[in-house]
C-alpha cells in the first residue's frame, strides 16, 4: 500500500479507553464534536470495552489522519494497543501525536474544578488517577501532580482509584491526620464513569468534577492535531524524496 498525498486536512481520529457509563461515552462525543468544529472531520474509537476499535475506523477512513489519544498518561494502551491498532488497520497514512497528558493546561482545569468543589488555599490535595501497571504511566502521574501543586501552592498527594498503591481512601485518611486540613479530591479523569464514582466513598471533603468538556481541553486536543498534520506533511516531503518501509511516526 502506497502513501497519499496530504493535501486535504486528514481527519482527527479521537482514541479514548472505552467505558460502560453512558456519561462516558456521551463526554467523549461532545469532545470530538466540540474539536470538530475546529478541525473538521472528527471520528472516535475506543481501545477497551466497547467499538468501533482505531483499526476499525481507520479502515474505514481508507486515508490520512492524525490518531490523537485521549489518555491522561502513557501506559499499555498509549505504548502498546494504539500502535497495533494502526498497524492492523493496513492504513499507511497515520501519524500518532502524544497523548493528551500531563499537561500544563490540564493543571490549570483541575485548579478550576477543585475551586468549583469548594477548595480555597490552605486546604490540602489528593490528586486520584486511574492507576497502571506500567511504571511510564505512573511517572506521568507524577508529573501531572507536580504542575497542579505549582499552581496550588501546595504539596499534592496521589491516590489511585484502580491500580496501584496507595489508594485514594488511604491518602485522605493520612494526609486528614497529618495536616489537621481539609481535604479535596482532584479527579484526574476525563469523564463520569465507576473510577469517578468510587471517590464519593473516599472520605474527602470534596470530589471535584472530572476534567470533562472544557475549552481548554478541546483547544489542547486541537493542537495535538495540528502539531500531528504539520508533522505528517514534514514527513510526506520527506518520503516523496526518499522511500521508506511504512511505518507509524509518533509526534516528538
């Protein structure tokens, strides 16, 4: 299979985990509609749980796109399951960008959404992510709750809510007694699902909202992709000079 020109914007192909909660899936459409009206041709796919797969849709593409995947850390699916799926899917025309996180400007929603919970300065911070097995991801963990305790002022403590240790009851309890403070949750997810609904048991004083459909979050989305399409077309001048094997190009 040959490669294609890429004059024509290709399509943003929005690769996200997959849930059961309806909220979930509802907030991943709104997200790519929102990054449609910027972008254009807009499709989502999901790794887990439920369809269509990104080999599915990029099948059926059948031409250039730009895979942007929506995870808040590199783990498996970021390193491993994206990269078969387009390989799978025989599309030739396909360059992944980073995954969405950690990034400055998530700092900057969590910030928003532990105010609209009710945190004021002084209280502390439990930051809860999903949790991996994969120690790529943890270390984006890390960094993410590194940028929000730049924007707090304050130290902030992880807790996983699926995978890993400790979990996020656990750092309440012990950030609670080692600091006499408040204590809120900042939900480092991107929807409503059951990860999002166990911290309600957590034993805060406050859950902020996830990340959800926010402008900032749609413009970091959009800029993933057009970051992808300059560098596709970098790389198809590239190989209109020098053939090579195909193969997928992440985004650096």
């Amino acid at each position: 299979m040959t490669r294609r020109a890429w004059g024509e914007p290709p399509a943003l192909v929005l690769v996200a985990h997959g849930t059961r909660s309806a909220r979930g899936v509802d907030l991943v459409a709104a997200l790519a509609e929102e990054v449609a009206a910027s972008v254009g041709t807009t499709r989502v796919a999901f790794v887990d749980v439920l369809g269509p797969s990104p080999s599915e849709v990029l099948r059926e593409l059948a031409a250039p796109a730009v895979v942007v995947p929506a995870f808040l850390a590199s783990g498996y699916h970021v390193h491993t399951d994206v990269p078969r799926e387009v390989a799978d899917s025989g599309n030739p025309d396909v360059h992944v960008t980073p995954a969405l996180g950690p990034d400055p400007v998530l700092a900057g929603v969590l910030l928003q959404r532990l105010r609209e919970a009710g945190w004021t300065r002084g209280d502390a911070v439990v930051l809860a992510a999903a949790g991996s097995s994969d120690p790529r991801a943890l270390t984006d963990v890390r960094r993410a709750a590194a940028m929000l305790a730049d924007l707090t002022g304050e130290r902030v403590d992880i807790g996983y809510v699926a995978t890993g240790e400790p979990r996020v009851p656990e750092v309440v309890a012990r950030v609670r007694d080692e600091t006499g403070r408040r204590v809120f949750v900042a939900s480092y997810l991107l929807a409503h699902g059951l990860f999002h609904s166990r911290l309600a048991d957590a034993g805060a004083d406050g859950v902020a909202e996830p990340l959800g459909v926010h402008p900032a979050l749609v413009q970091l989305l959009v800029g993933r992709y057009r970051a992808g399409v300059e560098a596709a077309r970098v790389t198809g001048a590239a190989e209109a000079v020098r053939p090579r094997r195909r193969r997928v190009l992440p985004v650096r």
